[in-house]
C-alpha cells in the first residue's frame, strides 16, 4: 500500500482517479471502477469523480 494519493501517468482509463485509489488502498482497479458506476447511477459518482480528478496531484 502507497503511502500517498496520486494519480499515476499509466493505467488509467479517464483521468486516473480509479487507479489511484486502488494503487493507494491495494484494491482491484475493476473494483474500484464499478464501485464508480454504481455511485454514478445514484447520481454521487460523478461529482465526487470529479471532485478528486481535481484535488488528486498527478504523479
């Protein structure tokens, strides 16, 4: 497990924020994208997406 949030140059689809989070907490990028969609079907994925696309420094 990393030891800080960045998104990383490869492995992403978007803008990396998935990857991020999966490299930070050591989870299956697929999880984390799915967990995403469904979040975004509720109507919350995509502001908090953005929202971190934002705050998250690329590496």
């Amino acid at each position: 497990m990393d030891s800080t949030l960045v998104r990383p140059r490869n492995g992403k689809i978007i803008a990396g924020v998935c990857a991020a989070i999966s490299a930070r907490f050591g989870i299956p990028k697929f999880i984390v994208r799915l967990a995403f969609v469904i979040f975004g079907l509720v109507g919350v994925g995509e502001l908090v997406y953005i929202a971190l696309w934002i705050l998250i420094p690329k590496a």
